[in-house]
C-alpha cells in the first residue's frame, strides 16, 4: 500500500480520492487545499487529516506520494518540491504549460529519483490498449489520419472566479481539461508531432471563455492529426484512426464503444462487398482507478508507469505551441 497526500479537493481532487480509496493500492494519509473550511467533512468522510500547507505535508513521514490536483500553473514549482523531499508523484494533466518548465520539472525529477505519474486517464482503457496493439502490429496498415474530439458542458457552468476561467491557467479553449487527453494519446500511438495550426473561439459559455477549438497536427511520421475540443455542449469522446488497412473508432463518453472497419480487398463494384465490421463493447471500466493503481505499482517497481517523462515533456511542447497558435491564428512549430 502506497501512502500518499492528495493536493487540492475540488471536484476533481475528490474524484481522485475516491478511485484511489476504490482501488486499493493508495492510501490517502493527509491532504492540503486552498479552501480548507470546503473540504473538511469530505476529509473526515475519506479518512485522512487536512494539513495546514503543501509545506507540512512534504515535511509529514507518512506521506510516500503527492497527488496533485492543482492549478496548471502551479504543477512545475510543487513537483520540483516534492521530488527534493523524496516524495513520489502524480500530477494531473496538463504536465505543466511549457516545455521549459517541464524540462526544470524532469530534471528534479530524475535527480532525485522518484516516480512521476501523469492523468492522462484515457490511456488506461482497454480500448485503448486494443488500438494500441492494431496500431503497432500493423494492421491498419499505412497510418493516413488521426482525428479526436472530446466535448463537455462544464464551461456553461463555470463561476467566473473559478481558476479554471483564466485563460492563463486554460489557455485555447477546452485544451487543458479536454483536447490534451487526444493529444497524449496521439503521442502514445504515433510519436512526435511536429507543428500545429489552432483556432479557438468564444461562442456560448457565460463566462466568456473560449469553448470552440479545433487544431491542425502534423507528425514527424508524416501522417496527420486533427483534435477539436467543446466545452459548452453535451458530454462526448470520439477517436479514430484511419489507415491503408482500415479504420479503427473508439466512442463513448467513457470510451465504451471500439469498432474496426477493414479495407476491402477489391474495388467496392459488381458483386464486392465490403468486409464485416468488428464491433466490441466495454462498458463502465474505472480508468481513474486503472491509472493509479499503474502510478502504485511504478512506484513499488513491479511495472514503468506507461508515460514516459520524454513524453511528458514533449505533450507540454505541443501544448505550448497549440497555446502560440491560437494566439496568433497562424501555424506554429513544436519545439524539438
């Protein structure tokens, strides 16, 4: 059993706690936010005590790991602190905003030899293992195409004090909750991406945050990449690759739907028909609980956790170069 703090309990540091306690791999001994009186019941309902700082929870024996449930800007300086003070850690997404600053983070990191784990959640369904292994083992044949969407109505929703509304904080758009999932995974399956193309737009959120944003990718591979991101619409997650060997779909707001459609093997005239489609269906797997239970076993040695910090900080380099181009509507390359 992994002992470990959880740092900040909004919503989604609560959902954290929960799967961790789900799991059964991670003990949550401590946790610290920044609105203490907002969290305290939760606290004594989950078992663990409120610290009065991330301070003392670094300096508390107990405590093995951080969970880091914080604001994006705030990732880079706690991990750096918790990796001088010995301590694991699993920082929710985005890694941190640049690539420069994730770099500063790694190299901490490795100094003092701990665990990183990241919540790119999205990557621990089976689904997405079953693309991953169709990918890899050829049979999509020549990779042509990458597209991912993933919408969600959280930002009809948002306070306009909320962290979440700064556009420092959440820069183009839905990019930082939503699009970077489709990013990692892109990254996961195909390797570098090489330069970006992004539009990001205000249409209906009341907050008057950007909520409609699409990017152009291009791969060093030489395929390509198209990601779109919503956040003042119905919750959705669609992800699909195409290739000279057919088409490989996962759906489902919680990725429960895989399909394969394979490329026939003659032109679709006379009597051809096309090849029967797979379809495979896995409803209600817990990937929150999945990816941290990998974080425990990382952190025991049974397994590597499945990102590697090479990945991390090129997922924070396209994630700065997305931020570029929005900003200035115009193509952008990714940092080598």
């Amino acid at each position: 059993m992994l002992n470990a703090a959880i740092i900040g309990l909004g919503w989604w540091g609560k959902t954290l706690t929960r799967a961790a306690r789900s799991g059964g791999e991670i003990a949550i001994v401590a946790g610290a936010t920044g609105r203490r009186a907002l969290a305290e019941d939760f606290a004594s309902e989950q078992g663990f005590v409120l610290l009065d700082s991330y301070e003392q929870v670094l300096a508390d024996p107990r405590v093995e790991a951080v969970i880091l449930a914080t604001p994006h800007l705030d990732h880079e300086a706690q991990m750096i602190a918790a990796a001088r003070a010995g301590k694991h850690i699993f920082a929710e997404k985005p890694f941190t905003m640049t690539k420069a600053s994730a770099e500063a983070a790694v190299a901490a990191i490795r100094a003092a030899d701990v665990t990183v784990g990241l919540g790119h959640n999205r990557r621990f369904h089976p689904h997405m293992a079953d693309l991953r292994h169709r990918v890899q083992s050829g049979a999509l044949g020549t990779i042509l195409h990458v597209e991912g969407t993933m919408t969600a109505p959280n930002g009809l929703f948002l306070k306009p004090d909320s962290w979440r509304v700064d556009p420092r904080q959440s820069p183009a758009g839905g990019m930082a909750g939503l699009g970077i999932h489709m990013v990692d995974g892109m990254i996961d399956l195909f390797g570098q991406i090489t330069e970006v193309t992004c539009q990001s737009l205000h249409r209906a959120t009341p907050a008057g945050t950007q909520d409609t944003t699409s990017i152009l990718l291009t791969f060093a591979e030489g395929m390509t990449g198209y990601v779109s991101c919503m956040t003042a619409t119905a919750p959705s997650y669609r992800f699909c690759v195409y290739g000279s060997g057919g088409i490989a779909e996962i759906r489902g707001q919680n990725l429960d739907d895989f399909s394969f459609a394979p490329a026939p093997d003659a032109p679709l005239s006379g009597h051809a028909t096309p090849k029967p489609v797979e379809r495979h269906s896995l409803p209600g797997f817990d990937t929150v609980s999945a990816e941290l239970s990998a974080f425990a076993k990382a952190v025991m040695g049974r397994t590597p956790f499945p990102i590697t910090l090479d990945q991390m900080i090129h997922g924070a380099a396209v994630f700065e170069a997305i931020t570029a181009s929005a900003a200035a509507n115009s193509k952008v390359q990714v940092a080598p």
